[in-house]
C-alpha cells in the first residue's frame, strides 16, 4: 500500500532537529528536548513531613465516598472548589489553595524497610552501597546561610549522608523544646575552663590527624565543630519553644507534632535549609480508624497553622512542605478494622517553594487500588524537589570508591505541579 506523501512531511521544528542545526552551541534537538522544563526557582527551605509506616491514602488526601473501600470517615470541602479530603484534616481543609496533592503515585515495594529506602532516597537497596536521603543531597547543594545545622531532623532519625559526608548528616532532636543538654558545658563547668577544655581537645586531635590518614577523623573534626558553633550560636534560641508567641503552641497543639511543626517554623525563620519532621504509628494491620482520627487530631492544627503563617509571613513562596510515607494501606479493609500494607497506588502532599496551588494531580482508581491518570514515580517526587530549589537532579557525584552516582535515580519533575 503506497503511502501519502503528506505523511513524510517535516515540520520546520522537525527539520532543524534532524539537521544537527546549533543555536548559540547547543544542538537544536537538545534544545528542544528541554521545553517546557525552565523553571526558575523559588524554593530556598524545605519542611519534609516523614510519616513513617505507610499512611492510608484512601483516609487522608484520596477519600472514595460510596465506595466499598471508602472506609469509616467522610469527605470534606475545602477552600478549593472540587477538591474534598478526609474529614480528620478540618482545620487543613481551609487551606488547600495553597496545597497540591498527588494522588498517583505508583510504588514498587510493599516491605517497610525497601519502601523507606526508597521513598528516602529515590533508589532501591543496592548490595553495600548506601544512599543519601533528601536532605542530605539538598543540603550538599544549595549553601548554608544559617548559623544553625542546614539539616535538622525532629522527632526521629534522618537517613545517613553517607558519600556525601559528614557536613550533610542531619542534627537530631528528639524531642521539640526540650533543651540539648549536649549543647552546653555540664554543671560546675565554667565558661572559661570549658573552653581551655575544647581548645585541647582540638590540639590532641590536630596531631592525632597528622599521623594518621582517615577520613573518619576528619568526619569527627567537622561534628566537633559544628557542635561548638551550634552551642555558641544565638540562633540556638530557635530550638526554645518558651519563646515563640504565648498562643502558638495552643494553635499547633501541644503534641510532639505540633511542637514539632511550630520548631519547624522558628527554624526556616532562621534560614535553615531543610527540616525533616517524623511521625510514626501508621502501620495501622488493626484500629485503622481509630489511630488515624488520633493522627488527625493532632496534625490537622499543626500542618494548617505552619501553612497559615509561612504564608502570612511572605515565606511560603520560599519553602516547600512535603508530607510522605513509604506506602498506602490496602483499599480492602482487614477483619480488624485495619488496612495493610499497600504500594499499588498511594498519595503525596505539597505546599508552598513555588508549587502551585489548589490542584490534584493524577488520580488512583475508584477503589484506591492503582493509579488511574498520570501516574507519578517515586523519583519524580526527589526530582520534584531538586526542581522546586534549583537543583540538577541528573546531577552525578562521586563515591569514595570513585563510582558516579546520579542525585536522583532517573525520574522527572512533575511539571503541573509548577506551571
């Protein structure tokens, strides 16, 4: 069957793409695989909401009303027209113009251990080889203008920097506004005599280093003094809750998460780049229900007051805000009122860095099972959030081993959520 020579036409962006033609250096076939990917950046902060266990999709951003799998709670209206949530988040509810949801992120990995690894990092568990979480690649990126660590983690632990070092690994606080007692000499330990004390340390150290040659000495150096900094730093007053405004802790609630978020808030006041906020208790196999109604009650006044001020305060614009878990639970709900573990299909929360707001962005299913339009990757998220501040995500670094290894594992940005 002979074919219309209409159909071998060349439009002229096709002709200067298959010609090799350049353009101020660069191929005009790279130039065009590039549009529509500019975006200038407005991210500076990142607040990581990490809630650890796999949180129910279906009972929190994805409600399915009349569903068989809708389970115990109702949908809600927001502030944006269209766009309902589950009944547990009222106060955030008011303020969904500024948030994006995406509701079709296809997972891969339904272990606990597997599904973190990877949520974290963008890659799969790979043999010995560790990878850096989130904050530690934005972190080894974008500089420092705070006198505080650039990556703080609240209420649980941060993933390893690991190749990418020392100076990126997370300062832990266990718990928000209780003090470091690590940040200050012990008791009867004079100013004076504490700092002779540290000035010696550093002297052993020094010559210690000098015959041997370990990269783990110089990992102790920096932890020493970035501690010293910190516990001389008056920034450090951020970390003093008794100092925020009398009637903010009522806002956000006096729970570990709400002290949580409020310390997330004095933190970006003072330029610190990235800030992981942990929650866990949601692998809920029983009393799904129950344990989410609770986790409401506590992260809805939290989330809504730190959206509400950062936006009042001119900052939301500057940093994003991610809520995540390593998976969904099962659309199926359990003899025990409880739902499993569920990678199928599951959802991502995001506010503020540039992220445009009022929007849902791909769909699961009418049960919750799998994603439906405009499935999302889990490395499009990490690529997402290089995006939002800036960052090359293909960007490759060097291993120890010499080994290049790329900032995020593949993925794209998500452009609606920017455009």
């Amino acid at each position: 069957m002979r074919t219309s020579c209409a159909e071998y036409r060349l439009s002229r962006r096709q002709l200067l793409a298959a010609s090799g033609a350049t353009i101020l250096g660069m191929h005009v076939s790279d130039l065009l695989a590039l549009e529509g990917t500019s975006h200038a950046s407005q991210a500076e902060h990142v607040v990581l909401f990490w809630n650890g266990g796999g949180m129910s999709h279906i009972d929190t951003w994805d409600p399915k009303p009349g569903r068989p799998t809708a389970g115990e709670f109702q949908p809600i209206n927001t502030s944006v027209p269209g766009i309902q949530i589950s009944e547990i988040f009222p106060q955030f509810a008011k303020q969904m113009h500024h948030v994006a949801l995406i509701r079709s992120i296809a997972g891969t990995q339904g272990a606990h251990a597997r599904a973190t690894y990877n949520l974290q990092t963008s890659y799969l568990p790979a043999g010995n080889l560790n990878h850096p979480g989130v904050g530690s690649v934005v972190v080894s990126e974008k500089e420092n203008h705070s006198d505080l660590p650039a990556y703080i983690s609240i209420s649980g632990m941060a993933r390893s920097a690991s190749y990418l070092g020392q100076q990126c690994e997370a300062y832990y606080v266990p718990q928000p506004g209780v003090k470091d007692p690590y940040l200050a000499f012990p008791e009867g330990i004079a100013q004076v005599r504490g700092d002779k004390r540290l000035e010696t340390l550093r002297e052993f150290n020094q010559k210690f280093a000098a015959r041997k040659l370990d990269q783990r000495l110089e990992a102790t150096e920096t932890s020493i003094q970035d501690a010293v900094r910190l516990m001389r730093s008056p920034a450090l007053e951020a970390f003093d809750l008794s100092k925020a405004p009398a009637k903010a802790l009522e806002r956000y609630g006096d729970t570990p998460f709400g002290r949580g978020a409020l310390l997330a808030k004095r933190l970006i006041e003072k330029n610190v780049r990235f800030v992981q906020v942990n929650r866990g208790g949601f692998d809920t196999h029983s009393n799904n229900f129950t344990a989410l109604e609770n986790h409401g009650a506590a992260m809805d006044p939290a989330l809504a007051s730190l959206v509400e001020d950062l936006a009042d305060m001119g900052k939301l614009e500057k940093t994003l805000i991610v809520m995540i878990s390593e998976f969904g639970r099962t659309p199926k709900v359990n003899e025990n009122a409880g739902r499993d573990h569920w990678p199928g299909v599951f959802s991502c929360m995001m506010a503020g860095g540039g992220i445009r707001g009022g929007q849902v962005i791909g769909t699961s299913d009418k049960d919750g099972a799998y994603p439906d339009q405009r499935p999302v990757q889990v490395a499009d998220l990490h690529a997402s959030i290089c995006h939002a501040l800036g960052i090359d995500h293909s960007k490759e670094v060097m291993t120890p081993l010499q080994r290049p290894m790329k900032l995020v594992d593949n993925g794209e940005p998500v452009k609606e959520l920017f455009g």
